[in-house]
C-alpha cells in the first residue's frame, strides 16, 4: 500500500483511499480529529489493543501490515493470537 512510508503514510492512504476524513476516522474511532493527525504525522502511535483494531477495521487495512509498519515484530506466538484480538475487538464493535 505504501511505498517508503511508515505507519502514517499508511493510515493516511487508507483513510483518502475510502474518501474519509480526519474527523470521519475520529467519530468511527471515538477519539479526536487531532489524534488522527497526530498519527498520521507520526507525532505517536497507537498504544493500545484497540486503537489498532480500531484502525484496522476502518480503514480495512491488514493487522500484520499496519503493526510491521509500526516496527512491531510478529514473532510466531504473537501473529498466532492476533486473529483471537481481532475477532474479539470486532464482537465488541458490532452494534447490537
């Protein structure tokens, strides 16, 4: 998706790539429209579970793709309990 940048090039391509905004990707993540720039600018990342879920889902992008870009490594244990937090985080997104 991205060529040479880093996780907020990519958040950034995802987000124009659905034709949202800033404050479009905040409501869906319930946080505000500076965190998102913040993220995107690479100001910080995202520090919890959710957050990167959060992104995940709305911007449809790959987990293993966003938390590489984000300099996380994927050792086997870990990439084998991520589809587990996903499905979880999408239980508790799905309204009801």
């Amino acid at each position: 998706m991205t060529g040479q940048g880093g996780f907020g090039q990519m958040i950034r391509e995802a987000r124009e790539r659905l034709g949202m905004t800033q404050r479009e990707l905040a409501d869906r993540l319930v946080t505000s429209e500076s965190t998102i720039s913040n993220l995107e600018r690479e100001q910080h990342r995202p520090i919890v579970p959710d957050q990167v879920n959060g992104l995940v889902i709305a911007l449809r992008l790959s987990a293993e793709e966003l938390l590489s870009a984000m300099g996380v490594n994927l050792t086997p244990p870990a990439a084998a309990r991520l589809p587990h937090v996903l499905v979880s985080s999408l239980l508790r997104l799905s309204p009801d």
